[in-house]
C-alpha cells in the first residue's frame, strides 16, 4: 500500500514552476547569506613603518612576544612584518609597534582612562566596534594593542599580560 505525499494547500495554489523553484532558490539564497557574512579571513593589518633606534626597539619587541596570548595562538599576517603581532582570538588582538603618537593625545580623548600596569601607562580608547586601542605611553616607540570585545574579561588583559616585555625591550 503506497503512501500519498501530502502537500500543503498554500503550495498547491502556486503553479507548478514556483513550485518546482522554492526548494533551489531557498537553498541558493541561504548558500549566499551564509557565504556574504563570512568575514575575510586574514584582514589587512597596516604595518607601521619606525625609524631609527624605534625599529630597533620594535624588532627586539617582535623577538620576545609569546607564540600565544592568554590561551590563543599566534597567527601573524602575511607578509609577516617585526612591527606587528597578531593572536587568533576571534576577533583577533592586534599588536602594532612603531605607531605614530595618536593625534587623539592632543584632543578630546587625552583624559580618556590611562590605566597603569606595573608602572607603564597605556592610553586608552574605546573604538566604535567595541574594542578598545591600548597604547603605551612614555616609551622610546608606541604600541598599540587592539582588545577586541568579549574575548577577554577586561580589555586591558592583553595590554598588561604584555607589559613585562614592552618595558623589558623599549625603554621609557
């Protein structure tokens, strides 16, 4: 005894080429908005460009950061670059050493919190995305550590899990 499939009436009212579509266009459809909101996945990460004892500095910073950040692994851009650190965090924490003094220094957001971490001032700036740009002050270079939001339970934890090795390689 075969059984009869039995097809809602809300389908049965559409002819039949409608019908015979729904299925593939939904699928499609569903394919593409999973595919769109895929974000890339290795953003571009501009590369400051130090001169001088700065980039010395920097490069010997590269050499002593850790190959992983508070339980997540190191995943550095290509081209890799001895100015900039990168830990898979999802979304990624970002180190940039060399960067320009932030101009926001001069403005507004000079009052902005500067929490210090055993005796190294990082400036702090709450982004549009959440994250929060930490830069070390008072130093012979900048650096800059970008705390994404909700990885971490305060988005100072990477910039102080970090200080021992900015203070130890760029002098104040």
């Amino acid at each position: 005894m075969a059984r009869e499939l039995r097809v809602p009436k809300a389908l049965t009212a559409l002819p039949a080429p409608v019908r015979w579509l729904a299925l593939p266009v939904a699928l499609t459809c569903t394919v593409v908005a999973l595919v769109g909101s895929w974000g890339p996945a290795d953003r571009a990460v501009e590369v400051p460009d130090p001169t001088g004892r700065a980039a010395g500095y920097c490069r010997a910073l590269a050499a002593a950061l850790p190959k992983e950040l508070l339980g997540h692994a190191r995943k550095d851009p290509s081209p890799a670059s001895p100015y900039v650190a990168v830990w898979d965090s999802s979304p990624r924490t970002v180190l940039r050493c060399g960067v320009d003094r932030p101009e926001e220094l001069d403005g507004p957001h000079a009052k902005d919190l500067s929490p210090t971490v055993d005796d190294l001032t990082w400036w702090s700036q709450k982004l549009d995305d959440g994250s929060y740009r930490l830069v070390a002050t008072m130093r012979a270079a900048y650096v800059e550590v970008i705390s994404p939001p909700g990885v971490y339970s305060s988005p100072l934890d990477p910039a102080a899990a970090l200080t021992p090795l900015v203070k130890a390689n760029i002098p104040g």
